[in-house]
C-alpha cells in the first residue's frame, strides 16, 4: 500500500520530520500560504493529511478540494480556521494542542497586567530618553494585590490565569457559559452573571474562543459597564473583542487601558489607531510563543496527526463523532 501524504505547513522541527517521512509522503507548503493556489488540483485530491497553523484557513471549497483528508492537525488550541461542521460532514478528524500551552498563556496575560498596572512601557522610555534625570521618576501606579481579576471563560486557560491570580493576593470572579462548580469549591474564583463581571473587574481578562457567537461579543455596552479605572487584556482572539468600540472606550477614557495579544487583523499594521495610544500593551499573537511551549505544542500535533493515519486513536481530537464513526467502521 502506497504511503499517505500530507501537506507540513507549519514548522516542524527536523527530529519530528523525520518521524513523518518515515511513514508518510511529504509535501510542504509555507506557513500561512493559501493552500487551493499553492498546489495542483491533483496533487490537492491525493492529500491524506495535513499539518498546520491557525493561519490555514479550511472553508467548506477548501474541503471539497481535498476529498481523501483524513486528518487536519491543528497547531493550535484555537481552531476557529476549521469551519467545523464542514469538517465533520465530510469526515475529516481535527485535532488541537490544548493543555500544552496554558501556562505560556497564562503567564503572558500576568505580564501585560503588571505592565499596565505599573505603567511599565512609558517607565521603561522615560529611563532610556533621559527623562529620569530632568523630571524625576515617573507618575506613580497602581497595586494589583487586593484587585479584582474578572475573567470572561472558565476552561483550562482561565483557571490557570485564576490560579495565578491567588498567587498575587487578587481576588478572582469569572464568568462561563457553564460553570465551573470544581474550581469554584477549590476558592480558585467566584462566578458572577456577565454584567457583574464586567462592572466589577478591575482587570477583565478574555479566555473563550472565537465563533460566530462570540465574535465583537465584548463591544460598547461591556466597556460601557466597566470601571473608567479598569483594564481589558485579551490572549484569545482578536475578532471576540469590537477592535472600533475598544479603541473609541480607550480614547474617551471609558476604560484605563488594555493589554492585547491578539487584534482583529493579524499582523496588526503599525497604522492602527491602537499603535498610538499609550494606555496600550501590544504583543505579536505570542501567547504561546516560548520554546518549550511551542516544542511541546509541535510534538502533540505531530503524535495527532501520525496517530489519525494509522487508526490510533489521537491524544486530542475537536470533533470525536468522526472517530466514533470511523473506529466502528475499523472494527466491523
Ligand atoms: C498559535 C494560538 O497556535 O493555540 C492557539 O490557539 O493561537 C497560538 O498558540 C501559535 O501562534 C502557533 O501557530
């Protein structure tokens, strides 16, 4: 039997490669490049996976120009690029990199909240332009110790945000669409209703995914709830947060400042209103851009991918009803 093929448009370390050219044909594309204009129509009907980041984005024709796709591997835990139920009409196995990257993520969400809370970034240009010397140290700031930290989602990430927040004496409230009663007993955090986490927080931290439920989900009305004194960060995704209405609630002062890893348009060009504003941390979608992270991220999505070629069940799959289906036809 002929070996499968897959396409590798993510960056895979050469250890890891090896491991798939050793049981699969491989066929690369660049990061990011669009997949129905990079390969041939035939070569497109003979894939039988694929390797990649959020950046590949699979719409119902980018599916139908794939009819053998077994696997999509996602590297990521976010898979709002994969149009989920096309993928599961047509079969196809998604999995992700969920757990691997929680604390990265959650370690970056700190970092821009005592950024902002300390007002680190204009600190750090008043010392390099001199301005310490002739102006004395900078205005002062404010604690993070007996604050409140509201965080909009409950999953994996937010409970290591909250656990974090303990650490810094913070007191934690969240709010989920379930909620999360084990975190709850554990006194890791309080729920509240969505209008009494957005009033309440004096940081009002992002951690659900992006779909066509959330998208602009947090927009005028929740800035207009918050306190004039409070901070937004998102690690998510960019689209869940009303990019305009942010930037005109950070321009009235409706809101202090936020912290933003993630924005509406990835690579945000340095023309965006959000480049001028000085209550503004910026970070370049690196929420789980550390080297361990990212190695143990690239070793789950490689292990997913050569598990769903060869009918062994994936570590982490998105859409187990597609497993379900093919293991009974496997075992009949
Ligand atoms: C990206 C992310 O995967 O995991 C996610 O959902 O958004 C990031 O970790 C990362 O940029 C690698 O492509």
């Amino acid at each position: 039997m002929s070996q499968p093929r897959v396409i590798i448009t993510a960056p895979v370390p050469a250890d890891l490669r090896e491991q798939i050219a050793a049981r699969c044909e491989i066929i690369d594309v660049p990061t990011g490049s669009n997949l129905l204009e990079t390969l041939g129509k035939e070569q497109l009907a003979n894939i039988d996976g694929i390797i990649c980041t959020v950046r590949s984005k699979f719409d119902e024709s980018v599916f139908d120009a794939f009819p053998r796709l077994r696997v999509v591997s996602n590297f990521a835990v976010g898979y709002d690029n994969v149009n989920m139920p096309a993928a599961t009409a047509r079969n196809v196995l998604v999995c992700n990199t969920p757990k691997v990257l929680d604390g990265a993520v959650a370690d970056l969400t700190f970092g821009m909240l005592i950024c902002l809370a300390r007002n680190m970034v204009n600190g750090d240009a008043h010392v390099r332009s001199g301005a310490w010397a002739g102006k004395g140290a900078p205005a002062l700031t404010h604690d993070i110790r007996g604050k409140t930290l509201g965080l909009l989602g409950m999953g994996r990430i937010g409970r290591v945000v909250a656990e974090t927040a303990k650490a810094f004496n913070m007191k934690v409230i969240y709010h989920n669409r379930t909620r999360n009663t084990e975190a709850e007993a554990a006194g890791v955090a309080e729920y509240r209703d969505r209008d009494a986490l957005f009033a309440e927080s004096d940081f009002l931290s992002v951690h659900i995914p992006l779909n066509p439920e959330t998208r602009h989900s947090v927009g005028a009305k929740e800035f207009a709830a918050m306190k004039p004194t409070a901070y937004l960060l998102n690690t998510a995704r960019g689209p869940v947060v009303d990019e305009a209405a942010l930037i005109e609630a950070l321009k009235n002062g409706t809101i202090a400042g936020a912290g933003l890893d993630v924005m509406e348009q990835e690579p945000l060009p340095a023309s965006s209103p959000l480049c001028e504003l000085p209550s503004v941390v910026l970070q370049a979608h690196v929420g789980s851009g550390t080297v361990e992270t990212r190695r143990a991220m690239i070793d789950l999505a490689v292990r997913n991918l050569l598990d769903a070629l060869s009918n062994t069940r994936p570590q982490a799959i998105v859409n187990p009803e597609v497993w379900a289906t093919r293991s009974e036809s496997i075992n009949a």
